[in-house]
C-alpha cells in the first residue's frame, strides 16, 4: 500500500550518523522522518547468544552483504576491487558490527596538502570539530584515559577505561620495550550502565553484534532519544530516488516497501546518510531534469575517492594463556607511533594499529588455514584450536589517499531485490598505501617479538576489511572540487545535505566512526540554526 | 532441525570420517569417538545450511577411500578447491569445536559474560605500566 509522508527533513540511514542527525533535529523540535531499509535487531537475535557462533558468522551473520544476502541488504559488485567493502542494513547500520573503536583523526589529518603535499585539506580543523566530539562522547559514554599525547592536550573521556586485560598488558609491555607510543583503547562500550546502553559483560564479540547491549551501536542510543523526541523511523523503507523539482531543490525521497510498495516522503531539506557506498549509489539514482548526471554532481565527484582503509595484521600466540577470548573487541589498546609522515619512510601519511583479543578457537583455526596442512589439521589441530587462549591480534588502518579512479558507480546489469542498480565498487589500492601495509606488517611483528609472542602469522590485507566507506561526496569549498560544503550542504542543491562517511575529503588512518558522528551533529546543528533560511522547492514530486 | 534436512546414514558416516583425519590423531578423542558428536555436527550444519549440499558432496566424494587416502584427498582440496575445502572443514571441524567436552579440553569457556571488577581497570594502569609513555611526551605533530 503506498504511503505519502510530509515531514520537515528526511534522513535517509539511519547508522551513525543518520541517528545523529534524526536526534539532533528531533531534539530542536523539527519533523523529521528517517527512512532505513533494513529492520531492528534485537541483541538477542545476534549470533554470539549460541555456542555455534562462529559457523554463523561465516554467512548468515557475514560482514559482506553478497556473503550474507539478507532482505535488506543489496548486492556490491566487487569484481573491479581489491576489497570487498562491508556493511550492514539495519536499525543503527552497520554500527551493529563494529568494533566501536573510539578514536579521533589528528589535526594533521585536516591539513595534509598544507604539511605534506598531498590531497587536499579539509575545510574545517580538528580544533572546530573538538566541540562535536566532545558532545557525542558524553552522549556515548565513551570510555578511555585522557591525556593521550598523541593529540593536543584537551581530549578526555567521560567514562573510565575497560582493563587492558593480559592481552593489553602483553602487547604494552612489548610497546614500552621498543619504546613506542601506546595508549589505553577508546571504545564506545559502555563500562557502566549509561543511558539506553548496557554494561558490559567482555563477551567479546563486539563486531558481530553485542549480545549484551552494551555497545553503542545507534539502534541502541541516539535513535531510541530521537524517537523519544518524536522522530518517525520508517523500517524496510529502500529509498530509490530523491525527487527534485525543476528548481533543481530536493522535494523529498521515494521508497520501496518490503511488498513492493512505492511510496514518498515530502521535506523541505535531505539529509543522506547512507554511507559512502550507498549514498554515492543514491545520488547517481537521483539523476533528472535538472541533475543529469546525478544528483549534486556537477563536479563529476559524485562516487570518486572512494577510501576504503585497508588493513594488514599480525595475530601473535604466546606461551602464556592470556584469556583471548575475553572482551570488548574494541581496541585494547592502540599506536599512533607512525601515524605521521616521516622523512626516513617510502611513503606519506602512515597507519593507527590497535590490539584486539581473538576470541573462539575455529577463528584459531582461520588464522592458521594458509600454514601448511600438516600444521594445522590431524593431530595439530587441537594443539592449534587451543591457542585461542594465547592470541593478540595487531591491526593497522592505512591511510588511504584519494584518488578519483576509486569510485562507485552504477552497475549495468546487477541489481537489487527491487530491480534497483546495484553500486559497483572500482577500487585499487594505490603504492603509498602498499608501502604503508607492508611497513606496518614488518612494525607489528617486531612489536610480537618484543612482547614475547611464539610465533606471529601475517595477513598483508584483510580484503573484506574493515566497513570503512569515505570519501565519494567529499566536502570542501570549491564546488569543482567537492560535492558538499563544509556544513554537507549540496552546492548545486542547497537543501540536500550528506552527513555520512562520504564527507571526508581524506580518510586518515583513525577509524572513522568519531568523525562521522560528530560531522553529522555540526551538519544537524547547522541544519537546525539555519532551517528558516532553507530554499522552499517550487516543484512537487512525482 | 530447522533449514537442513537429516543426513543419511551414508552421508554421516562420511562426514565423520572426514573429521577423524581432520581433527583426530592429537591428544584429544577423535570426532567418531567424541560422545555428541553426530548431534553437534547436525546443528554445524543448519548453521551453515547456505553450504549444506557443497559440504555433504565433498564429504561423499571422498568415499571409499583409505584414511591416508582420504587425509591426501583433503590436504589436495585445502590447495585446489579452497572454498569447497573451507566450508567441509568449518563445518565438521567447527562441530568438534561445540562438543562440550572438547571445548573444556581446549580451555574455552565460550563467549560468556566475564564482568570486570570495579578496580581491574585501575590496579592494571596502577602498575605503571603507561609510565614511559607519559614521560616521553607529547608526540602529535602541529598543524
């Protein structure tokens, strides 16, 4: 049955940072009306709750949604990409299968055209996003130690750190012997009960959804106050088109319904907040009248600088038992030691590494599947099973640099479960960021040896790692250069806004949820501090 | 079983002797000696029912032949058809894996709830573990 909504803005997403902004401007007293296509996941749905967890993260409860072919999901064509980028649709995004590492990009990050020659800057700093942070952290309940000196002095945290565990304690101690920058991890994973969010129980498997609630993954907290506020979240809701008028101003936003139902939403403004998979697919389905070559895109950037983070590992095992499978996973704790250009490296810009524990003895198993068969299966197997007890795994993000023949597109053929253009990723990963991964496999190992690890196994890229999607409507302030403005305003369409990943104009090397969120609630204040100015479109939808 | 349908007495019996060379040899009972087993492998088998039919075909196909026989065939499939091999050996393996008393063996108490004590978290840091890191400074770069 088709349904015809009116609202004061539409958010499309509703992950991290759709639940901002829904929040945000539900909180300010605006109507607003978030459209996401999957569905709630109730923590006891998640596959941590039964002893065969790990069979069930293999494709039902995969990261990649052409393994895990879910109702809400659609497909990615990856046949052109090095990686094979992960995501979840649901209530809260894919926030449900994150580690929920808490960690901020360095100034640095903002200026890397002016201090390093590359890219381009951002048109904003660190020192003008700090405030955003700050506030969604106490939202949060983010926890950590303050007083990280790899940033500016200024960046606390308003819940106490988990315990480093003996995984921690181990991979420090190793940092220390080579005299290395490490800090305490920054999670948003509730250590105390905190708002709509649990207290963590250290089930460990924060990244296939936390049975406990304690994670803040955004079903959890941000949507449950925006709907407190009187937000309207529309579920199973796939948005096909935003509809402009001949003014070229967004009017609003189709959507399909589980039963094939077509339906719109009427807003005076847009928000998408899709992903930079999903939004750049969005905006190119958009095309029309005054947009032919898709919405906001006259720049032509509309899907390039695709960056997609790409990690390398070294899982080490260790004489001792370190409890491995105990959580939050979640950082343990991290490096910023060659986040930072330097003169004596092959490449620019570096890598963020961090600790995780490596719960469950088939994921032992997985670690070891490339040694050689007599290693692993027959009579090594349950020797090997066993060091689920011993591990640390070290992982580094890259810093991956734009480039514009990374981009998104629409495929030709592949399509959706609603007969929608499925998003074709073509993406190689560039030499600088080669040279960062094998520098940090290298670093990463030294770092296990230093701490005492038996023996270290390598992965130079996990290729459906991590759910990092930057980059493909970046901001800035030239509109033949960027796609949105500093506030993610549109600049061929001054009521359509983008607040999700797509905005970062470089990816850093830090994960990049912090960003996000607080780019959204700048965008969603700005949004609410200037609504009376908002252009009224003069065509009606379709 | 919801999803998958029951094995045959064949196709068990395959799956099992697929196990055996995977998993047996070591310290620990073989799969075939491992009392729940078979109950186990079922529900390895709805948990992965995408691969249901892929994991019975590749048990069968090894049929008939000789445990050494049968570990060769299996070492050759980890090499050559590495999807077909990682789903049969997730599967059979991963049920030994669920098997209560092997998982005691291993030490794996599964993803329970391990609160932390309200001063873990401190006595840790108390250590002065983070001390070198402090004293070395700050180490951002200005921008």
């Amino acid at each position: 049955m088709s349904e015809r909504l009116q609202a004061e803005v539409v958010v499309i997403g509703s992950g991290p940072s759709g639940a901002v902004v829904t929040h945000t401007l539900a909180s300010a007293g605006v109507d607003v009306v978030c459209l996401e296509q999957g569905d709630w996941i109730n923590p006891s749905e998640f596959p941590a709750n039964e002893p065969e967890w790990e069979l069930l993260i293999q494709q039902r409860w995969a990261h990649d949604p052409n393994v895990r072919n879910g109702a809400a999901d659609y497909p990615v064509e990856v046949s052109d990409s090095d990686m094979w980028p992960v995501m979840l649709s649901a209530v809260g995004g894919t926030s449900l299968f994150y580690g929920a590492e808490w960690v901020r990009l360095l100034p640095s990050d903002f200026r890397v055209r002016s201090l390093d020659g590359v890219a381009e800057d951002w048109p904003i700093s660190y020192e003008e996003l700090k405030p955003f942070h700050d506030e969604v952290d106490r939202f949060l309940g983010v926890s950590g130690v303050g007083g990280d000196p790899a940033y500016p002095e200024g960046l606390e945290y308003p819940m106490p750190p988990h315990p480093l565990g003996k995984v921690g304690m181990v991979a420090a101690a190793g940092m220390n012997a080579l005299g290395w920058h490490w800090w305490p991890g920054a999670n948003a994973i509730a250590v105390d009960r905190h708002k709509t969010l649990e207290r963590c129980v250290r089930r460990g498997t924060c990244e296939w959804g936390c049975p406990a609630g304690a994670k803040a993954s955004f079903d959890l907290i941000y949507l449950p106050q925006a709907i407190a506020a009187g937000a309207r979240l529309v579920t199973g809701a796939r948005v096909s088109r935003i509809e402009s008028g001949p003014d070229g101003l967004a009017t609003g936003a189709h959507w399909i319904d589980r039963d094939g139902g077509e339906n719109f939403v009427a807003a005076k403004a847009v928000v998408v907040c899709a992903n930079g998979i999903g939004t750049p697919r969005l905006l190119l389905l958009s095309a029309g009248g005054a947009h032919p070559d898709g919405l906001a895109n006259s720049s032509g950037l509309v899907g390039r600088n695709l960056m997609l983070h790409p990690n390398c590992t070294v899982t080490g095992y260790y004489e001792d038992d370190l409890e491995s499978w105990k959580g939050p996973a979640g950082e343990t704790i991290h490096s910023m030691e060659f986040y930072e250009t330097r003169p004596e490296h092959d490449f620019v810009r570096g890598g963020k590494m961090n600790v995780l524990p490596t719960p469950g003895p088939l994921a032992a198993i997985e670690a070891h599947r490339d040694q050689p068969f007599e290693e692993v299966w027959g009579g090594a197997f349950a020797e090997v099973a066993g060091r689920h007890r011993s591990g640390i795994l070290w992982a580094t993000n890259s810093e991956d640099l734009p480039e514009e023949t990374n981009r998104v597109v629409l495929d030709p053929s592949l399509t959706d479960g609603d007969g929608l253009a499925a998003p074709k990723v073509e993406y190689r990963i560039g030499d600088n960021t080669r040279r960062i991964l094998d520098f940090h496999v290298a670093r990463m190992t030294e770092m296990h040896e230093a701490a005492g690890a038996a023996r270290t196994i390598p992965v130079g890229l996990w290729v459906d790692q991590p759910g990092h999607l930057l980059g493909t409507a970046r901001m800035g302030d030239d509109p033949a250069r960027s796609v949105v403005d500093s506030f993610g305003r549109a600049h061929d369409v001054p009521n359509l806004f983008v607040a999700d990943g797509s905005l970062f104009v470089t990816g850093g090397a830090a994960n990049p949820t912090a960003t996000i969120t607080a780019l959204a609630l700048r965008i969603a204040r700005h949004i609410v501090a200037t609504a009376a100015e908002l252009p009224t479109p003069s065509g009606a939808a379709a | 079983m919801n999803g998958v349908r029951e094995l045959t007495a064949a196709e068990r019996e395959a799956l099992v002797a697929v196990a055996d060379v995977l998993c047996g040899g070591g310290a620990l009972p073989a799969p075939s000696e491992t009392r729940g087993y078979a109950e186990w492998l079922d529900r390895a088998l709805e948990a992965r029912a995408d691969a249901f039919d892929e994991v019975v075909a590749a048990a069968l196909s090894l049929d008939g032949l000789s445990a050494a026989g049968r570990r060769e065939a299996l070492r050759l499939m980890s090499i050559d058809q590495r999807p077909r091999f990682h789903a049969l050996s997730s599967v059979v393996a991963g049920a030994w894996l669920l098997v209560p008393e092997i998982r005691s063996a291993l030490g794996y108490p599964g993803q329970i709830a391990a609160p932390a004590a309200f001063d873990e978290a401190a006595s840790q840091l108390e250590t002065g573990i983070l001390d070198p890191v402090i004293e070395r400074g700050p180490i951002y770069r200005e921008a």
